[in-house]
C-alpha cells in the first residue's frame, strides 16, 4: 500500500474496528447464529401449531432477538475501550446486585 493510501484508510472507523477485533470468534459467533437458527426453523412449526400459535411464531421471535442482539454486539464493538469497560462495569454490577438480593430472598423464603 501506499503512504496516501494507509494513511486514508487509517482514519476509516470501519477499517480500525476491522483492525482489532477477533475474527476468529467472530466468524464462530456467526456459525453458532446460522446454526441456531437452522433448529429453530426446522424444530418450532410443530410445537407452535401443538400449542396453538402460528407455524412461523417462534422463528420471528428468534429473529427479532437476533437482529437486536447482533445490532448491540456490533454496536459495543465498534465502540472504544474506555466505555466497553464501563459497559462491563455496569452490567456486572447489576447482574451481581441481583443475584446477591435473589440469593437473600431463597434465604428468607427458607429454601
């Protein structure tokens, strides 16, 4: 590559995000999606006409909950260090905070 070309391509958010993710576990993220999605789509039509629902119920709650999950994960992603770890901070205090009330409440009901 060129110096003209390296030093416009290094200004590219798309180009730095590509630069320092793991591709790797990005690429195994995406299989385990496709995969998921293949069970879901050949196991839910007969569960969803047993219980009532139409055939296609639980294939568009899947993708629903897929392209949300997918938008957050890109969306973290692409953003910097400083505010993944608060992110992470944020949502692992939370997570504890309710599993040390859910551990006190078992307690108290004598579980």
């Amino acid at each position: 590559m060129l110096d003209a070309e390296l030093n416009q391509t290094r200004g590219n958010l798309f180009w730095s995000w590509w630069m320092t993710i793991d591709r790797y576990m990005l690429a195994a993220t995406f299989i385990i999606i496709a995969f998921s999605i293949i069970m879901v789509t050949t196991a839910s039509p007969a569960v969803a006409e047993r219980i009532g629902l139409h055939s296609f119920y639980f294939i568009q709650r899947q993708l629903v909950y897929l392209f949300l999950g997918v938008t957050i994960m890109l969306g973290i992603s692409f953003r910097c260090r400083r505010y993944k770890k608060n992110i992470f901070y944020w949502f692992y205090n939370l997570f504890n905070s309710i599993d040390i009330s859910f551990i006190y409440w078992r307690r108290n009901q004598g579980f």
